[in-house]
C-alpha cells in the first residue's frame, strides 16, 4: 500500500519523498483528503509510457489501410471549405 500525505507536507518533505521514489515507494499526494497524485519511481513511469506507446501504435496499425485525407480536406469537412462562407454575412 502506497503512503499517502497532503501537499503541505509533501512540500516540508520533498527529499523524503524523492528518496522513497528512488527506493521504489510510491507516495499519494493528497489535497483536502483526496488523491490527486502520485509520486513513483521512475521506472513505473518510464513502463506507463511505453505501455501507452504500445496501445496507440496498435491502434495506428488497425488502421494503416484506411483512405487518407490532406489537411485541407480536414479542414473543410471540419469547419467548411471558405467558398462556403464566402457568400454569406452575418
């Protein structure tokens, strides 16, 4: 189970907190008695974005066969090609 202390305290003990990190402890920072962050060792971190990195060029190959589209014709289904607006005034 991961230690857990409010920002208050984690700022009064932040080489405490750095060297548990270090260590391979996780520490939860609390603000008004809910969790909104962590400090962890790097090495969980560096598995976190490789395993995001996986996840999304899995989902980039599912679709390495679909047609593409320029950046214009993006632009125009988006928010309409400036023809469009051109005859029209608010």
């Amino acid at each position: 189970m991961a230690d857990a202390m409010n920002i208050r305290e984690a700022r009064a003990h932040l080489a405490e907190v750095i060297s548990r990190a270090e260590a391979g402890e996780i520490t939860v920072i609390t603000r008004k008695g809910e969790r909104v962050g962590a400090v962890v060792p790097i090495e969980i971190l560096d598995a976190i974005e490789e395993a995001e990195d996986e996840l999304l060029a899995r989902e980039a190959r599912k679709h390495l066969d679909e047609p593409t589209v320029t950046m214009a014709e993006l632009m125009a289904d988006l928010f309409g090609s400036p023809a469009d607006s051109a005859g029209s005034a608010a």
